[in-house]
C-alpha cells in the first residue's frame, strides 16, 4: 500500500481547472483502480491518495497525472504497511477528529 502527497506549486485556480482530468485521466491512479482514498489537505495545500497496487503501476500513474505532467503539484510515493484497522464495533467518531478516543481501536498487542 502507498500514500501519495501532492504539493501544489500553482494558485488553486489552476489546480480546480486541472481537478476533472486528475480524477479521470485514463492511466492516473483513479482510473486504473488503484486509489483507495483520496482529498485535499487541510489548509488545502495538495492533496493525498492512499493507493494500493504494484509500485512501479502506481509511479506510472503518478507519473502521468495532469498535476504533475503540467508542473502544478510535486508528487511524492510513499510505502505504508497497514497494521491496523478501525473495526465494525468501533465508537463512532463524533467530535470530528482524525484519531479514535484514547483505549479504543488501539492494536490488540497493546490494549491494556
């Protein structure tokens, strides 16, 4: 599994101009089925796709993305092995973070 940061180099106006051809460009991640989620940064400076597939499918996507072929957005792949994952009977997230509430949805190896 990969993560992919986008940082955009352009004011946002150029970035919402190229935004339809980003998510539909025919050998970019979303069309070949290899993003798994995606969205802008909070300010929105770029933006992040976890992405799932072989490295070197996933670097010709990124490769061939309209952000990164017209200069708009540097894009940097990173690896991640997911260790966890919420489950089913998980606390609803109800104060609108990013991390479950302190001694819930932690690993099994280091529930106390």
């Amino acid at each position: 599994m990969y993560v992919i940061v986008f940082r955009y180099r352009v004011p946002l106006e150029r970035i919402d101009a190229l935004k339809e051809a980003h998510y539909t460009h025919p050998e970019g991640v979303f069309a070949r089925g290899l993003a798994r989620l995606a969205g802008p940064l909070e300010p929105r400076t770029g933006g992040l796709v976890l992405a799932d597939g072989p490295r070197s499918a996933i670097e010709a996507a990124v490769a061939s993305d309209p952000f990164v072929t017209s200069g708009s957005a540097t894009a940097e792949i990173l690896a991640f092995r997911p260790v966890w994952t919420r489950t089913e009977d998980a606390a609803p997230d109800t104060d609108g973070g990013a991390w479950p509430a302190e001694g819930t949805n932690r690993p099994a190896a280091s529930r106390g």
